[in-house]
C-alpha cells in the first residue's frame, strides 16, 4: 500500500524545508535506509532517508521549492499503484485548500499535455504580425556560454589561463568569439558589463533566502530586541599562554589552538560562577550545572554553533578533537540537530581574521557569548618598563535579566587569571 512521505522536522525551530537535491526519480526502487533526498533546514543541509521500501510514485516537492514541515515529500508504494484516492484524502484533511505538492501530484497523474502559449499579434499594412519582445536589458544579452555538443565550453587557451589567474568561472562567461567562443577580452570584462570602461550602470545581483540565514536574522533580531544587551571588555596578557601552548604541543596527541585553550578555560570559570551560565526562561531563571559551550563556526550561508558538552571534564586534546571535527562537518552540511543544541554558554572567535574587538549578539537561551578578538604585540609595561608583549582583547555580552555587571566583571577575572596563569588552567587537568 502505498505511503505518504512528509516533509521532516529537523531542528526544534524549523518551520519549514527546501529540497536541495533528490537522489531519486520517480520510477525508481528506494530500500529502507537509501539517501531520498538531501533537505536543507533552518540549520543545515542534510541527508534524508526512506524509512521503508518502495517506489517512488511521486515527488511533492521538486529540487530548489520550499514546503511547510508534514507537507507531503513524496509517496512510495507498489510500481504502478494508483495513488489518485491518497492525493484525494489528503486534500480533504487540508484546511486551506489545495497544496501546492497535491496539485502538481494531480497533475502529474492526469498527464496533462500543455498547450504551448500563443503570441498575441497586431494587425500591420492588413497583416497579422508577432507583437515584438522588449528589448533586453544589457546583463539579458550577454547570457553565459553555453557548453559544445561534447560538453566542453569552447574558450581559448589564453582565456582559460587569464580565468584560472582571476578566479573567473567560465560558464558565467559570455563568448564573443566565432560560435561563442570565449577569448581574453570577454574574461578581461567580465563583470564590468561588457566594457573595459568603469561602469556607470547601476547592477546587483538578488538571490533566495535560505532556511539558515531566515533563522539567524529572526533569532539574533529577538535575542537584540528583547534581551538587553550590556558589554564588558578586558585586556588578557598572553605570553604566559603562548609559552605553555608550545610545550602543550609537544606532547600532545593532536594541536592545540588557541581557541581550545579559551574554551578550556570558559567551562572552568563558568563553574566558579553559575550566575553567568544561566538562562532566562520568562517566569524563572535557570542556573545550569553542566556545562555545555557553543563554538560559532562560519559556514558559506551562515552561522553554525554546535556544542561540546561537558566542556569543563574534558581534556584539551579531546576538546581540540571535537571542535575540528564539527569544523569538517559543518562544512560539509553533515551536521545533525543533537549537535547545536543545549549550549548553556557561546564563544564566537574572529581573533583568526585579525580582527582586534568586537561585541557579538547573546545567542539565546544563554545568557552571554564571549567575543575573542586577536592577539597582537604591543607595548606593556612590566616593573616599570616598557616592554613587547602579547594582549589579547575580549568583550563578553550580557543578558542583563539574568546578569549583573559586577557578576560578568567577576568571571571575566577569573577568565583572565586562567589565561594569565595556565598553570591553574592544566594543574588539575591533564591534556
């Protein structure tokens, strides 16, 4: 008998999905546990399976279209089944009417052929004439190329080594040559609309919001607008840190970083002071034991912030382990929902980017985030000298419903005593 296959939740906040690729077409015979379709969520990108056997009668949603969580997917049955009945009872269970999936399905079963559309024509001298198309706009007559009949696109050697040396994507590249060919002017102005001269018309380029990027603006806009927002920043002396991050590491089962040593140091200084790993709830607040420490990694269409739990029973190398591991998933959109969520406390680093300070917004339910800035050699002042040294500037956000600033001032010490002094940081764990 044939099954509906609904659009999946796959975080606590989605609403709903985009459907980046199918890995089947209809026709084809799906095993319980083979990859559908790869679903792109409010936080990810990620592989969906068939939790039967089957063939895939119909696809609800095509590649690229958005719908709402328990929309129907697809349907898989026996080859051949009739699936009318199903499409008709689930359009009666919908409140608002006829979804988009059940008509495309309607359609789809009825084989409708579409009639090709008829231009509308003018009389001209007693004759009917084609009413002309608008002009095209200048970016409209300059389409990509398009690939020869072997599926190579046709571009001189000269242009191809110009487009390596440019960064320039030839299949965005218009050829000018004979049969399109694309030659060394035509990568030379690409991107200036079809001129060597500076512009003077105005462009831009508009593109889809994705799942990810829609959850991060609602999100952070609710954490800035509701949560009121105080910032401490502290200067953190770093050449005791760097020393003993060399020797760290010449005995480490893996690398060390800078940033594991700041996550290291968080979770132990979060345990001193339980006021700063809290959360605001709306009636109550809620001061967490564990603790749980979200690490921002930047992705091409966001913000990913998964978890290492525990944070303050972990070794450094186990630490260093589990943030590279998130890096590589994150990356690849194999991320999964257990991975992001729980963080009782953030720490955002853009240290890496040579960016000095910067406040980051409180990345709710938590109660502060820490914002790691670089770490730079400047002129410090050591028994009354002037000396080179390495400082290292944080600024740590805070939810003022739940922290104070003499309690944010306080972990912020004992933050910086760590840093300052490793040897508290390791004496009583081992790397």
């Amino acid at each position: 008998m044939a099954e509906i296959v609904r659009m999946p939740k796959l975080s606590d906040t989605m609403t709903e999905g985009v459907v980046a690729e199918w890995h089947k077409k209809v026709g084809d015979t799906v095993k319980n546990g083979e990859v559908l379709a790869e679903i792109e969520s409010d936080k990810a990108t990620m592989e969906f399976e068939s939790f039967q056997d089957g063939v895939l009668l119909h696809i609800g949603v095509e590649k690229g279209k958005t719908a709402a969580v328990d929309s129907i997917l697809a349907i898989l049955g026996k080859k051949g089944e009739d699936i009318s009945e199903l499409l008709k009872e689930e359009k009666g269970k919908s409140e608002n009417g006829k979804s988009d999936s059940v008509a495309a399905a309607e359609k789809s079963t009825t084989k409708e052929v579409e009639k090709t559309e008829e231009k509308p024509t003018v009389k001209e001298d007693g004759k009917d004439a084609p009413v002309a198309e608008a002009t095209p706009s200048p970016l409209a007559s300059r389409p990509s190329s398009q690939p020869s009949s072997d599926g190579r696109l046709k571009a001189s050697p000269l242009a191809k080594k110009l487009a390596e040396d440019k960064g320039v994507d030839l299949a965005r590249v218009a050829g000018s040559g004979d049969g399109g060919r694309i030659v060394k002017r035509d990568v030379e102005t690409f991107g200036t609309g079809g001129f060597a001269a500076p512009m003077t018309m105005e462009r831009y380029t508009e593109v889809p919001v994705s799942q990810m990027r829609k959850t991060i603006a609602k999100r952070l806009a609710e954490s800035k607008f509701t949560a009121p927002h105080f910032y401490l920043t502290m200067r953190i002396d770093m050449d005791e840190m760097m020393k003993a991050r060399e020797s760290i590491n010449e005995v480490a089962p893996m690398k060390v970083s800078f940033n594991d040593l700041i996550i290291k140091a968080c979770a132990v200084a979060l345990k001193k002071h339980p006021q700063v790993n809290a959360a605001w709830m709306g009636d109550h607040i809620r001061y967490n034991e564990h603790v749980h420490i979200g690490v921002a990694v930047a992705v091409p269409d966001g913000l990913l912030v998964p978890v290492v739990r525990f944070a303050d029973t972990k070794r450094l190398s186990e630490i260093s382990s589990e943030v590279k591991d998130f890096v590589l998933r994150a990356n690849d959109k194999k991320l999964q929902p257990a991975d992001w969520e729980g963080n009782t406390f953030t720490v955002s680093n853009l240290g890496m980017f040579g960016i000095e300070e910067f406040t980051a917004i409180i990345n709710t339910p938590d109660s502060c985030i820490m914002a790691i800035g670089g770490i730079d050699q400047v002129p410090v002042v050591r028994g009354g000298q002037i000396v080179p040294g390495h400082v290292m500037r944080v600024t740590l956000s805070c939810d003022h419903r739940t922290v104070d600033g003499a309690s944010g001032a306080k972990f912020l010490q004992t933050f910086k005593q760590l840093m300052e002094k490793p040897v508290l940081l390791l004496g009583a764990y081992s790397i």
